[in-house]
C-alpha cells in the first residue's frame, strides 16, 4: 500500500526564478526544516532540504558547525519515495528520521562531529553508499568513464582555440558515413508473417511490403522465423526480454504518400540516406517505465558557446544563473535499487555545447533556448519554450510535447524531463504524424552537422506512438542520415511525436538491453560496436550506466512493480 506522498506540495505552483545564484534557488517546490544539534559538544545547526516532496526522492542536508567556515553538504537519495519521508531527529540532534506508515525510524548520523556514520559513507566514495540499515543513500561524487574519442574532443573543444572546426572536419572528411550499414533486400519466403501483438508496423510502399533483410550489424537477439530475416517494417519481440520488439527499416521504402508529404517541411532524400538500415527498439508503456540520470559531467548548466552576444548576460554563469550543479551530485549510473529490474539504457541528448540556438527565432528569445532537463522533480536547467520536450510524469506517464509559455505551472508532478532541440514529428488531430516546421532547415533546427553543412551522419531519436494496440516509446538509431530521413521513419511508424536525441558516433547512440544470469547482469547491445563501450574487469565486460559511472547523461527502463501508480 502506497504512502499516499504523492498528494503532498499539490498545492504549490511554480513560479519565475531569474538569475537564480545556485542550483536550489531555482527549484519552486522545495521545503526546508531546521534545528539546532549537538554532536557530542560540537554545537551547530543541521538543514533538511526535500528539493521536490511530491517526488519525494532527493533531499539534501546542510550541517554548519560554530567556529567552522561554510557547511558540510550531504545529498541524500530516498530509496522508497512512495513508503517514507525524511524527517530531523528533534529527540537526539544527532540524524534524521525515517518515517513510514507505520513507524518512525531513528538514524544517527552524526553522533560525534567527526566519526560519524555521514563521513564514513562519503569516504567510500561509492556512488550510492546507504546510510540507515539502507534506508537511504548518501549519492558521492565519481569520475564519469569517457571513451579516447571523447577525451581528444572534449581537450580540442576547451583548450585548443578552432578546436570545434578541427572537430568537425574530422567528422566530414574521416567519419562521414563512418556508421553507415546497408542490407541486401530479399523476397520472403513461405507464407506471410502473422502479425503479433505489439506497436503498429511501418507503412511501406507496396512494392516492398514482405521484402526481407539479414541486418548484420544488429546485436540483439530476437524472436526469428526459421530463416532468421526480418521483413522491413515489422515487429519482432526481443528473445529474454518481455514487453520489447524490434524493427529493421530503409527510409527509401516507406509509402510513397509518406516520401511526397509535407515538402515545405522535409528535404529529399538522397540515394544514401534512402538505403541506409534503421533499426527500432519499442518499450510497452502498460509493463514498462522511464527514468533519466544526468551525467558526471554533461550536460552542463553553463552557457554554450553557440548562444548569441546579444542574448548573453556577462555577469552571470549561466542561463539560470549558476555554472556548477552543486552542492548536489550527478552519479552517472543507474542507482542500486533499480539496477535489478532495468530492462533497458540509452543514451540521452546533446551536451550543453550544442544545446542552444545560435539562428532562428529560438536563438534571440529566452537567453538562447538552452536546452533544460529534470531529474527526481529538480530543475537543472529551465525547460524552454518551443523546444521538444520529453516528460516523465510521478505516475509514470510519458509525454511528449513541445513546450509552450506558461507551461512552467505544469512542473507539479513532472519527475523527469529532458529537452533537445525541435520537434522531428508533432501530432495533428486531422493529419496524424506531421513532421516539424524546421525539419528541413538545418540552421534555425539546429540539428547539427559538419561545418560545410553536410547534415548525413549516425544519429538517434525517439517517438512515442499511439493506437488500440497500447502506447509505445519507440527508440529509433539510424545508420547514416539526415533529419529528413528521420521524419520519414517515425511519419511511417505513425508516431504521436517525435524528438532527436544524439548522433555522431556510437557511444552517443548507445542502447544496450539487459537480463540476468545467475547473479551477472548480460548486455546486449543495439549495435554490434557498441559493446567498445563497455569497460572490461579482470576479463568481464561491465554495463555502461549500469556498473559504472558515466560522463553522460541517460535514460533507463524500468519493469514496473506491483505497487506503482
């Protein structure tokens, strides 16, 4: 039986924070407690922070000692936000309260000043070292794995002056189509396939409707006719794990309604892009649930350095007033408790280099139009109007949708939100799948590309779709193309609404699905290459976001439990 928490701050709106000066002033839901405590003599005060309690999942806690400049920060994760809260010890002084239901649960922290329960968890420096029996964990900084590739761009992006051109001419000249995998099509054999229960198939021209392809780059085991191809726009369940279904498609094939649609919108394909394999990965909404961790290091809360003169305020930081996300921790990795039923991790959206408008109406409105995330219901980053906006709801819910001025009273209840850019698809109530405006206009969409404008390369995206069959998050990675070409897929997919994540190289289009043997967590992985990515120990790969920290930030799976809404 749930805890009934998340009817609490339901009354509280949202409201402006301007320049905030740290990452808490810009968070409108947040409760604070305070109390005077004693640690065996040391004398101070101890600061209780519930940064959202409607989520209930992040506290954080202040601890000023007399005679001692600034306070010690600790922040807290509550591992069963639906059953407890988080409360000071008004008895002893000395930690919190961990109260349920049904009791309340002392947990010393700070007995003495010293040696005390806080600063052993923290000189662990575990990423989630529990605190109370494990009932609740302190989150400890880490250094975020990142691959040689990201270490040469990231060193020629900060310290060397033209680093980004250098960066993108390597992209052009080396790279381009460096990702790209074609697939022979082939007439099925046998009967027709019977379609199965599951999202709604691509629509294909005619003339290509049974064709089949043996997609070699393809890591995942799946559910196979006998003849082991898969015919180009349909669904097949992902062999050991339940609730996902994969699809293999070339953009060149959709309907020809599809392909002439909205050309004031979308650009032609070209003769790669057209034959160039996509591979879907859908996740059923009804089993399965979406979380978002930010990386160790991206995206970061400063300015990017593609945001206009005129809309960057000299004296602050940071769009929001701050360059730096502490006092509170990014972990990078997906925490304890929900390792054991995460069925799925990939990566998320653009850097904060990237993430801002530097053409178009969106580069001189709101500081740029940085792109602004949420995670456990704490602002990072301001969500923007006009951007495409990924929102996880405290129910579970995912939504999709572009967002609009005024939109910030809909913060109540939103547990995770992630922004990038424009919207690929939108949905209309008479069309359906309607591509975006700015599709086809590579600068005021900021879809990013090489600096002579080729806009071809390895990119992913996702889209939600809709029908009697369920309610589908759909993963798309696509092998070498344009926004274009995107638009063209999830259009055939009959998506609701659709948003580019990522692109460029395969650790930044990661998707890895995961099940268990005996105590091992198995990784397979979308793409082939993809397991590079994945670190080695003593001979055994590791998971990326799963059994390390990474410097990314990520979305993960969850199989939902019993007791969720």
């Amino acid at each position: 039986m749930a805890f009934g928490l998340r009817a609490l701050a339901i009354g509280l709106v949202a409201g402006e924070v301007s320049d905030a000066r740290t990452i808490l002033d810009l968070q409108p839901f947040k409760q604070v407690t305070a109390l005077a405590v004693d640690a065996a003599g040391a004398r101070g005060t101890a600061t209780l922070t519930n940064l959202n309690p409607r989520i209930n999942t992040w506290y954080l806690l202040t601890l000023e000692w007399e005679g001692a400049s600034g306070g010690d920060y600790f922040h807290l994760e509550n591992p069963a936000p639906l059953h407890q809260t988080l409360d000071l010890d008004r008895e002893t002084g000395r930690g919190l309260v961990v109260r349920t239901e049904l009791a309340e649960i002392p947990c010393e922290l700070w007995p003495t000043r010293a040696a005390a329960p806080l600063e052993r968890a923290r000189s662990t420096g575990s990423s989630y070292a529990p605190l109370c029996d494990g009932r609740l964990y302190l989150r400890n900084p880490s250094a975020g794995y990142r691959t040689m590739r990201e270490l040469v761009t990231e060193f020629l992006r900060d310290h060397v002056w033209g680093g980004e051109k250098i960066i993108e001419i390597v992209k052009e000249t080396l790279e381009r189509d460096a990702n790209l995998e074609r697939s022979t099509a082939k007439p099925a054999a046998g009967a027709p396939r019977v379609a199965a229960p599951g999202p709604l198939p691509a629509s294909i021209e005619p003339a290509e409707r049974g064709m089949r392809a043996l997609p070699e780059g393809l890591g995942l085991e799946l559910e196979l006719p006998a003849h082991g191809s898969l015919a180009f726009g349909e669904w097949y369940a992902a062999k050991a794990t339940p609730d996902v279904y994969v699809s293999v498609v070339q953009p060149g094939i959709v309907s020809t309604d599809v392909l002439t649609s909205y050309p004031d919108r979308v650009r032609p394909l070209d003769d790669v892009e057209s034959h160039a394999l996509v591979y879907l990965v859908s996740f059923d909404l009804s089993a399965l649930r979406l979380g978002y961790e930010v990386g160790t290091e991206h995206p970061r809360v400063d300015w990017s350095e593609r945001v206009l003169p005129q809309v960057r305020v000299a004296d602050i930081p940071g769009p929001d007033g701050f360059d730096t996300i502490s006092p509170l921790i990014a972990t990078g990795v997906v925490s304890p408790i929900h390792v054991s039923r995460t069925v799925a991790t990939f990566t998320g959206g653009f850097k904060r280099y990237h993430g801002a408008f530097n053409s178009g109406e969106l580069a001189v409105v709101n500081r740029g139009s940085h792109y602004g995330w949420i995670e456990y219901g704490v602002v990072f980053s301001t969500l923007e109007p006009g951007l495409a906006t990924l929102v996880v709801r405290d129910s579970g819910r995912i939504e999709m949708t572009t967002w609009q001025t005024g939109d910030a009273a809909n913060l109540v209840g939103i547990e995770h939100a992630r922004q990038n850019g424009v919207p690929i698809i939108e949905h209309d109530p008479t069309e359906g799948s309607v591509p975006g405006k700015l599709v086809g206009n590579a600068r005021s969409g900021n879809w990013s590309g090489s600096v002579t404008g080729e806009r071809r390369t390895v990119r992913s995206g996702i889209c939600l779709q809709e029908s009697e069959a369920g309610r589908f998050l759909v993963y798309g990675w696509f092998s070498s193309v344009t926004p274009s070409a995107m638009a063209r897929v999830f259009q055939a997919y009959r998506c609701r609404y659709a948003m580019q994540l990522d692109m460029n190289a395969l650790e930044h289009t990661y998707l890895a699905l995961y099940s268990t043997d005996g105590d091992a967590v198995r990784a397979q992985h979308l793409v082939r290459g993809m397991e590079e990515v994945d670190r080695s120990v003593g001979g055994q790969s590791v998971p990326r976001f799963i059994g390390y920290p990474d410097n990314r930030d990520f979305f993960y799976v969850l199989r939902r439990t019993e007791d969720e809404p």
